[in-house]
C-alpha cells in the first residue's frame, strides 16, 4: 500500500523539544499545534484518516509495540508522547489509535505515554500500558577482533557516527503519514537475531535490535515503503548505511552495503532501490541488516510484516 503524497508547505518553526517540564511540554506543543493548523495543515493531517488502514501488530513486550486508543473524533486527538519521543498516531474506523514503539531496554510493568491536546481548553492526559517480559536468546559470534573491541583512534570516529545515528533516528516529520504493513526490503533467509544478547570475540555487546536476512552480495535492497532519505554513509560497526524517514517518527536503517543508491533529500517509492546488499562494517558474511525505529525505539521489524 503506498501512501498519499506528502502534502508540501512553507516551513515552520522548529518544534520545541518536550523534556524542559511537564507543564512548559504541554503549552509548547499546543502552541505548536496551533501554528500547524494555521499554517493550514490542520490537526488532522498529521494522521489521515484511512477506512481500512492495516496496523502493525500490537505486542507489548520490549522491543514490541502497543497501539492504544486515542477515542473518537474526525480531528486528531493532539500529539502524543513516549518519553521525550513523539509517537505517530492514525485515525481508523474505531477511532484514533497511538503506534507506540518500546525499546528493548524497556523494564517490564507500568508503561505511560503523555496526551498533549490540542486545546488549551482540553485537558492533557495520561494513558498507561503494561509491557510483559520477554527473554532473548544470546548469540555468540566471531569478528574481525577491531570490530569487536575498537582501538582508541576508533572511538572518535565512533562517537561521530552515533550522533549521526541519533539525529537520523529522532527525526519526525509531521507532513507526511506512514504505511503500517510492509513486504521485506530483500529477498532471503530471515534470522531471529532481534534482540538477542550479542557477544563479539568473548566480549558482551549491545543487543541486536533490528533483522538479519541472508542475500548473496549484490542483491538489490527495496525500500519497503514511500519516504525520503534523511542520511548515508560508511559506519564503522554498521559499514555502508542508509536511513530512510517514512514520516511521524516512523524510520528504517539498512546496514551492511556493498553500495548505496540513494543521497540524503531524495524522496522514495514502494519499490525503489536505495542499495545493494553487501558485507560492510561488522559482519560475518554478505546479509542485511534491516532497522525499524518508531519513536526511536528500535522495534521488532517483523511486526510491520505482511504474514
């Protein structure tokens, strides 16, 4: 399913950033808001309203994702935050629904995402969840020993690309409304390494937090949905990289290239080529690494699957 296009509109201020308090958060974002819809976009094109809108599925585990309702209405709610991220949301026919991405660090229990309403005359609520434990597997892998355990003339060069990553990852684009069932970007062999404690040459490492799939090097990789290029390059640990923005905090990553098709601006299709795969960066063989962030958390990307 391919969305509308985005629509395009003169620019406006940067949003303010919601962890400088909880009342300064609301005023700011409702003021924010405001600007949106008189800049004629109005609150309600932030989520579009679809008849059969298919969601991702809702798994309220670390790394999953919960879908919690918003209520009724033909105007969105307002916006909705998890932490200091702000979560997509998508009108459907039982109303308006948060797509509340969980990062894998996540501690099981009481979960709380802010509703920042649109009205000053509106209250803004709190709408709690709960997260149910899951246990990953670990994963022993063998690397090059530089990629397992950087020299300190890496580190710099490692830093740098983390705040790139961050950056990337954290952007949201309100003008534009993602899909929410997609077709994997390659054809392969599927591993079930999300989330998996990874240890590299003896040595414990972050978990894996996105999904591996087997391709000879040189397969075409397809973004599995319309977006624009936010960011490329050549990582350290991640080798030849691409992030793609699909809109409202919704973002993919694809690691490991043999080479990249695509530069940061450009806008993408269903379909279109951002790359070919490869076995750059940390690695064990030729596969690639697919990322799924939704309110940058990095979450399981086959929830977002068609079965």
């Amino acid at each position: 399913m391919i969305p509308a296009p985005a629509t395009f509109v003169r620019p406006l201020p940067a949003p303010p950033r919601p962890n400088s308090g909880r009342n300064s958060v609301g005023r700011a974002w409702r003021t924010f808001l405001i600007a949106f819809a008189v800049a004629g976009i109005g609150f309600a094109a932030a989520a579009r309203a679809a008849d059969h809108v298919m969601l991702p599925r809702d798994t309220r585990v670390p790394g999953g994702i919960a879908i919690l309702d918003l209520g009724a209405g033909t105007e969105s709610p307002g916006a909705v935050f998890y932490g200091k991220y702000r979560a997509p949301i998508v009108r459907t026919t039982d109303g308006w629904k948060a797509i509340v991405g969980i990062p894998l660090a996540t501690e099981p229990g009481r979960q709380v995402v802010k509703l920042v309403t649109p009205s000053a005359s509106d209250k803004d609520r709190e709408i709690a969840f709960n997260v149910e434990p899951k246990a990953y597997a670990t994963q022993n892998l063998t690397v090059e020993a530089r990629k397992a355990d950087p020299l300190p003339e890496d580190l710099k060069r490692i830093d740098a690309e983390t705040e790139r990553t961050e950056r990337a990852l954290a952007t949201y684009t309100e003008s534009r409304s993602p899909t929410w069932r997609w077709t994997v970007p390659v054809p392969g062999e599927r591993s079930d390494s999300y989330g998996k404690r990874r240890v590299f040459n003896g040595l414990p490492r972050k978990p894996h937090s996105g999904m591996d799939i087997a391709a000879p090097t040189g397969t075409p990789i397809r973004s599995p949905a319309a977006g624009r290029v936010v960011e490329t390059g050549d990582f350290f640990f991640n080798g030849n990289t691409v992030f793609v923005d699909h809109g409202q905090g919704v973002l993919t990553m694809y690691c490991h290239l043999s080479r990249i098709d695509v530069t940061a601006g450009d806008a993408v299709k269903e379909g279109d080529v951002l790359g070919l795969v490869g076995a750059t960066g940390r690695v064990t063989g030729p596969h690639l690494h697919w990322g799924v962030s939704v309110n940058r958390a990095m979450v399981d990307p086959a929830l977002l699957l068609e079965k």
